[in-house]
C-alpha cells in the first residue's frame, strides 16, 4: 500500500461528500457511514493535528475539512510509509498529484478513520494574530514541505515529491523569501514603469491582462543555493541549507515584458544608452528597502528571451508565495532575478545598486574566503549551468536484494535555454554509465513539443530502471547531465566550492544499502 493507493482512495472520498453535502444539513455528515451521522464529531485545530505526525503520536490528516486518524492504516500496512509525509497536514494536495487514478476499495477503508472536523475559523485560515509580527499575515503552508527558515519563510519539498509531476504544484513549489510576504490588493495595484521617454507608465491589474496579448512559458527556476547543504558539508558555506529541491517547474502565465517595455516607449534611441532593466518588490525591509535586482536589457527585449510578468502560475491566479499579483519569470535565469510581487521596473544604463544585485548571488574562486572577497569583482549571476540530480532512491535509503533492479529517478535542466540531452547514471560510483530515459511531459501523458532551439526552458524529469549490481552492499549512484552545448557537470564539489555555497552543480551522489534476504 503506497501513498498513491491511499490517494485513489480518497479521490473517490471526495466524490461522494460531495454527493452527500449537497444532501445533508449539516457539513459534517460529508462522506461519513450513516451510524456516525448521528453523533457529531468533535472540532479541532489546525494546530491539534498537525500534532500528530508520527506512529506514537498518531497520524492525522485534514481532507475537506474533516480530520482523519490514520494511524491504524499506515501501521498495517507497510510500505504506506509516503503518506507520512502528508502527516499533521492537508491531503489535498497529495491527491492533486495523483487525481489521475482512480481505484475505490481504499475509499472504504479510510472513511471508518473520520474522527472529527477542522475548526471553521482554521478552515477559513487564520487572521492576523500578533499584529507586531511582520510574518502574521503570511500565508499558510505545507507542513511536507522542509524548512529552512520560518521567518522568513524558506522551504523546499521532499525529493521524492518533486519529480512526482513534470508540473510542480504551487504548494509544493519552493519558497524562497527574503522578508515577510506582502499583502497586495489585486484592485489597487499598479506596476510602475519608469525610464523611458514617454514618462512613468502606471499599469493596472486588469491593463496588464487586457490591453496586452496573453503568453505562457513552461519554465523550470531555481535558487542559486540549491544543493548547497552537499557544499556544506565539504567545507562550511554561509546561506540556507538547501537540498535538492529549490528548484520547480511551472507554467506561467502573463504579459510580456517586451510587450509592456515597447508600449512605454523602448524604442532605437532608448536601445543607445540602455543596458539594464531593474524590477523591485513591494516585499520592504525594516529600512524600507525592497527586494531588487536586474536583468540585461537584451533579455527583457528580446522576442526569444520569454521574459513574462507573470499573474498565473499552473493555470491559477499566482498564489501569494510566489508573488501574487504579479512577478517576473526570467526564463534560464537564477531565480534571485525572478522577482516576486513586482511594484516598479525601470530601464537604466547601470546594473541595479541592490543589495542582492551587488553584494550577493556571486560566484567567487574556492580560495577566496571571508577575509578577501570583493564583490565588485565578480559578474551578478544570471544564467544558471547545467544541473541534474537524483531525487529517488533517497540518500541512504535501503533496497532488498530480491528486488533485482533498481529505479533511479531524476531532474535535469540547464539556464539559457540550452536543452538538456542526455543524463548519465552511474550504479557503482561512476565505474560504468548507462544513459537514462528523459521525459518532458507526465508520464502516460502527451509530452510537450520540443522547444525551440536556444529556448528550453522547462526542466526534463529521467528515470532509469537497471539491474541491481550483484553482490554489492552498498550503492553509490550518480547522474550527471548534458546540455546541448555539451556543458557537462564537474565531477566533484571542493573545485567549485564557494564561501556562500552557490552554484552547486557537481555530479550528485547519493548511497543506498542493499539488503540480502
Ligand atoms: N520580491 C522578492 N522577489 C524574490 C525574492 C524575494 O525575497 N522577494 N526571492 C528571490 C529568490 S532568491 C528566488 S530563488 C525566487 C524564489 O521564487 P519562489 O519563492 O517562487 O520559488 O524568488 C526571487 N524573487
Ligand atoms: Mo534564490
């Protein structure tokens, strides 16, 4: 029994409440066997169940606005050990994963474990507690996702979840937050643009969707600190600990900001002197200082750089996390230039003096430490390299010799829109290479179109299905990608070792034990 069976089941689950909601009175009835009806089930907090999140304690699990006791259910039945990642938290977006399925036997078992109902206010989400806190009023999460900083909000999902979907859903996309995340009203909002000769231009919401054409773009983006935690651990780095996962593919949907920088008057004379285009958030410091950076005007301009000021992602309005109402997607660029809930853009002949555009998200040389760095000498990242990594077996993770072959999953990408061709992995710790399966679409699914040349900017997932080395103890599994340009993957990190643990791109590792029967 697996997380996916437990999820077929509960698809169907919601099929039925809402077959009986629409007939009942009261919305606790929902799904429930008719002897339950007529007691009514107790209410918790949000902050009750995700109390249970283990064996001892219990596994709880939110659906609806009913809460479940699962415990029995994982307990019996081994292998069901993925939904405890969904543990002390909501199963929606689990299902969302799998609601492609379909089975009806589990739905049975898991309506007996109904134990009560989440609490109309934690339904409704909480209101602003403590409004000293700047993080009061940021937005509910996952608890899956793993944590790398609450305030301000940092976190990435399990490996094994973020190649589940060629798509990654917006909950368990990355977040990565510099400052509390603001609280825009979609109504008064204006992007301001400025620089250019017509004047400031000062764009609405609904100017944005209506005046300009809609685009979509599939673009994977991730943190220039992803992988850092394995730079780490070679030699200590400063910055969140990042595992594999800050890194997401989504489809975005917007304007373009060529469309938007030609209708405020980019034209030949302005293509003389200008050189950057700035974006700033309207998430402050305590100062007052916003998130900023820059891109190079050439990108911004260019047909075939795809450049959007995004108001949807996967198909819905952006979610407040990843900057509702509108952010920009630099396709092939590292995230840090994807700046989130966009309040101005200005042309300039300069680089943005900001912070993160001057001081921060720069690669320097492994020999260069805290006590010899100047920033000033290094270029602003902006395309990133080539990346793959495993995402399953996990690290350490036990595999049964009767098992007899192995399945290796991945992710594999590169900036720029150079087009990953081809991923190697190793089984023995890179004695001997087989070439994995790519994939750029769902499996079962039609996969997109081939991008254009110098365009991919969508992520590929991989996967490899190969025969258990015999006689070997424990694995070391690698894979290392290829883009088109035939960019490899350095093999190991201490070359690019960084002092803020950036750029991390070496072949990725992870060891597995096999057990004899
Ligand atoms: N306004 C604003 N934009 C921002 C940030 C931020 O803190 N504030 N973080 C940046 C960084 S470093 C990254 S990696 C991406 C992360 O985007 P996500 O949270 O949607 O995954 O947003 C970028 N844009
Ligand atoms: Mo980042």
């Amino acid at each position: 029994m697996n997380l996916l069976t437990v999820l077929q089941g509960i698809h169907r689950l919601q099929d039925l409440s809402k077959e009986s909601t629409e007939q009942s009175t009261s919305p606790s009835d929902a799904g429930l066997p008719s002897e339950a009806k007529s007691s009514p089930l107790p209410v918790f907090n949000y902050d009750e169940v995700t109390k249970h999140r283990s064996l001892e304690d219990g596994i709880w699990v939110t659906y609806k606005g009913g809460v479940y006791d699962i415990t029995e259910f994982v307990a019996m039945h081994p292998g069901g050990n993925k939904i405890l990642l969904a543990a002390g938290g909501a199963l929606e977006p689990f299902w969302a994963l799998y609601a492609v399925h379909d089975q009806e036997y589990v739905l049975e078992i898991l309506s007996q474990y109904k134990v009560g109902e989440l609490s109309v206010e934690d339904q409704k989400k909480q209101e602003d507690t403590k409004a000293s806190d700047p993080y009061a009023s940021d937005p509910e999460r996952h608890p899956v996702l793993r944590v790398n900083c609450k305030k301000p909000f940092n976190a990435e999902p399990p490996s094994e979840i973020l190649t589940e979907s060629y798509i990654t859903p917006h909950v368990f996309f990355f977040k990565r937050n510099h400052l509390p995340v603001p609280q825009v009203d979609p109504a008064s909002y204006r992007l301001q643009v400025e620089g250019l000769p017509g004047g400031e231009l000062s764009l609405s919401l609904e100017d944005l969707k209506t005046q300009f054409p809609k685009h979509t773009v599939t673009a994977a983006m991730q943190c220039a600190g992803n992988r850092r935690s394995d730079m780490n651990n070679i030699k200590e780095v400063q910055g969140l600990n990042w595992g594999v996962s800050a890194i997401g593919n989504a489809k975005w949907g917007g304007t373009r900001l060529r469309d938007v920088l030609l209708a405020a008057g980019f034209g030949p004379e302005v293509a003389n002197w200008a050189r950057h285009v700035h974006f700033e958030g309207l998430d402050k410091d305590v100062t007052g200082t916003a998130y900023g950076t820059s891109i190079p005007i050439s990108k911004a301009i260019s047909e075939e750089g795809d450049v959007l000021l995004a108001y949807e992602m996967n198909g819905e309005d952006l979610p407040p996390d990843h900057g509702f109402p509108l952010r920009v997607v630099v396709p092939g660029v590292v995230g840090a230039r994807n700046v989130k809930w966009l309040g101005r853009i200005v042309i300039s002949a300069e680089e943005s003096a900001s912070h993160w555009q001057q001081h921060d998200y720069k690669g320097f040389s492994p020999g260069t430490d805290w006590s010899k760095v100047d920033p000033k000498s290094a270029p602003a990242i902006q395309e990133l390299p080539i990346q793959s990594a495993i995402t399953v077996p996990a690290d350490g993770a036990v595999i049964d010799r009767s098992e007899e072959t192995l399945t290796v999953k991945g992710y594999a990408w590169s900036g720029g829109g150079r087009e990953v061709v081809r991923v190697d992995v190793s089984l023995d710790g890179g004695n001997t290479w087989q070439v994995a399966q790519l994939r750029n679409g769902d499996e079962g699914e039609t996969t997109e179109p081939s991008p254009p040349p110098g365009r991919a900017w969508a992520w590929k997932l991989w996967e490899l299905t190969a025969p258990l080395p015999p006689q070997a103890e424990e694995l070391e599994i690698i894979c290392k990608a290829v883009d088109n340009s035939y960019n490899v993957q350095p093999d190991t990190i201490l070359p690019i070792w960084n002092l803020r643990g950036l750029l991390n791109n070496a072949w990725h590792r992870v060891k597995v034990r096999v057990r004899e029967d």
